[in-house]
C-alpha cells in the first residue's frame, strides 16, 4: 500500500533499502554500496 500511494523521485524522495542477513560478508557488502550511494 506505501509503495502504491508515492512515486520515487530521485533526489526528491526515495524509499529505504534494507537487508536482513546474519552473513557478515552480505552485510559489509550492503553497508559499503550505502556508503557510496
């Protein structure tokens, strides 16, 4: 319902991104992109 009633706009509005994962490799990986993102 959230995702259908907005519309991204980049550099406006964007939704969050997360992961759930107990791998400490997938979870540096994810940080690092955030980092650079």
């Amino acid at each position: 319902l959230l995702y259908d009633s907005f519309n991204e706009v980049e550099g406006v509005f964007q939704f969050a991104t997360a992961i759930t994962s107990s791998d400490l490799e997938e979870i540096q990986k994810f940080l690092g992109s955030a980092v650079n993102n």
